[in-house]
C-alpha cells in the first residue's frame, strides 16, 4: 500500500483549477520528482501535501489515515524553501533547533540531535555561525537540517537548488540524494529542471497543466516518452506524422508520402493508434547516398544548416517531411547545401500520443 495518496484531488484559485481530479501515489522510501514546466501545478501540488493549502475536492491519505484537513501544524512534514527561510539573527545551531523547541524538546536531546543531524549535513563544527557567515550550499545544507531534524515523517523540496550557481547545483544534488538514502526518508522533490530530477530521483512525475502525463523511473521516461508534450520537454525534437500504421512479424510499419518506415516494439509506442514518432538529434544518422542502401527508415535531404559543437557538429536537414536536426561526431563535416540521407534506426524511433 503506498504511503501517500492524493485521490480526485481538485485546487481552485478564484474558480480557476490548478488541480482537477489529481491522482498520486507514492511508496515508502521513495524520493519522487514533480517535473514540469512553469504553471503545470508541481509546486501547488507540494504545499497541498504540506497543509499551506486546502483540496476543494478529493483526499489525501497518508500512512493510511486521512489527511485531507489535517492543519500544517499537525502533520510532521519537513519543508526546504526555494529561499532557504532561515532566521538572521540565530546561529546554525539555534537555527536547526527551532523546529525542536517549538515541540518543547528537552535541551539535552536538542544538543544531541543538532549536532548528530549537522554531522549528516556535514556542517559539524559550525554550529556557531550565522547565515550570513556562510556559503549558499552551506545555507540549504542548514535548511536541509532544520528539516529534518524533527525526524519528519517525510521530507518536502521546492526548488531548493535554483539559487545556487551551476557547479555547486550538481554537488548539492549529490547530497541532497546521499542524505535521502542514508535516512530512508519518503521525499517529494519539485524542480523544472529536468537533469536535477532525473539525477537523483527513484520516480519523475512529469505534469502538464495540472495533470501527470507519465509516472515512471527515470530511464524509462528518457528513453520512451509516451506523449509529445513529454518528448519535446525532454529534449526530441524530430517529429514525423505518419498517415498509415500496420503490423506484421511483430513489428510496427509507417507510410507517410512515399516513404516506409519500420518501428519495433517497446516501452514507448504508446497506443495501438498513436501514428507520431519522436526522435533525439542524437539517435539520428546523416550520410551520403553510395552508403544509405537501406530500403526503409530512410530520408532524402539537404544540409541546411551545420554547426560545429565541439566533441559533434549539428545538422539541420531540410527534406520533403520538413526539417530533421541532427548530432554527429566525425572528421570531415558535411557542408550546407550537399545532399545527404537520413537513417532512422527502428528501434530509436518512439511513438508518441
């Protein structure tokens, strides 16, 4: 039985719903991602779960008793701000303590509990500093404490990197995961950023305008998108609409204005209707004519555009189903204008709802 569940869950503002009959499961342990862009409901979803705000209609479980109008108070969740939310005025230690105090907490075990959880953070020895005194990953590593220090019974994260500059992003992530899994703690995690969530994330809820459109690992969602909107947010930009789909021998053949192409089976081809394949730039090959021979999976085309990358060059091919991009690493480029062929290897090619 999962641990949390949001059932039929609608949010409104002025009549307007951001939410309208959510669904969401998560299971013990996990740390879950809600990814999507701006407006998409991740983060009002996340102070839904945390009590800031109220369902207009459905339920949320947790650990099997209902939660749905459980004030913010009662429910022993820890929250990290986008914005770090710490007081000026208290030391690291005060500063971690808070959440211990307001519970009446014992001085004795306040000293102890601090120290052990900095020591998880690794910001032992600095628990007579100010916030002021320190960096910005050191900051969120302080409210990364805060939070859990009262043992919550599960861990909220809105945007909690995206203050911070690139470099630092990536070591922090890293933390943010070793801590998740050295506690075991159940997290909800809430980023636009795709290569955060991805990274450290047992499951990736991608969300569009209120809705999860695919809960999955997140390999899966990679690799087999099961939507456009997905594929295109993750990064497939070659598109083709195909006007005929059949089956044979188990494979999947597409007829599009001449052209015949084959797809296998996976994780990713969606419906038994779904006739729009997503590839990545990557998964595409361009070559000449004398070594295209293939008879299917192949497209006539002209460089239209070539960049160099560095490690890769970029091509943009224009032929008569519109304009492919393309990534390949090789010595000699290709040149605008030359005429070239496209190789749409069948088991790269995802189709898509």
């Amino acid at each position: 039985m999962a641990l949390l569940t949001l059932e039929n869950v609608s949010v409104a503002y002025d009549n307007q719903y951001i939410l309208k009959d959510f669904n969401l499961n998560i299971e013990k342990g996990q740390l879950i991602s809600l990814l999507g862009p701006s407006g998409c409901g991740k983060t009002t979803t996340l102070r839904l779960i945390a009590g800031f705000l109220e369902a207009k209609d459905g339920r949320f479980l947790f650990d099997g008793k209902d939660y749905t109008r459980v004030p913010v108070n009662k429910r022993n969740f820890g929250f990290v701000f986008q914005s770090y939310a710490l007081f000026p005025h208290m030391s690291v230690f005060d500063n971690v303590a808070f959440g211990l105090r307001l519970r009446k907490v014992s001085e004795t075990e306040v000293k102890q509990r601090v120290e052990q959880i900095l020591d998880v953070v690794s910001l032992g020895g600095f628990e007579k500093r100010f916030p002021k005194e320190l960096s910005g990953g050191q900051r969120q590593r302080v409210a990364i404490a805060r939070a859990l220090v009262i043992q919550p019974d599960l861990l909220l994260f809105d945007e909690p990197l995206s203050n911070l500059d690139a470099n630092l992003r990536v070591n922090m992530r890293v933390e943010i995961r070793r801590i998740q899994q050295e506690l075991g703690i159940t997290t909800v995690y809430v980023s636009h950023d795709q290569e955060e969530c991805f990274s450290i994330s047992d499951r990736v809820a991608i969300m569009n305008k209120g809705v999860i459109e695919q809960l999955d690992d997140p390999a899966t969602i990679f690799k087999y998108p099961k939507t456009e909107f997905i594929a295109r947010f993750i990064g497939f930009n070659n598109f083709i609409t195909f006007g005929e789909r059949t089956e044979q021998d188990g494979e999947i053949e597409l007829r599009v204005g001449g052209h015949r192409f084959a797809a296998t089976h996976n994780p990713g081809t969606a419906n038994a209707n779904a006739k729009k394949c997503a590839m990545r730039p990557d998964d595409l090959i361009v070559t000449t004519e004398a070594q295209a021979d293939h008879e299917t999976n192949r497209l006539p085309g002209t460089v239209k555009i070539s960049t160099f990358l560095g490690r890769s060059y970029q091509y943009v091919v224009e032929t008569d189903l519109g304009d492919f991009t393309v990534n390949q690493e090789m010595e000699t480029p290709y040149k605008s204008g030359q005429t070239v062929h496209l190789l749409f290897p069948k088991d790269k090619m995802v189709l898509v709802d």
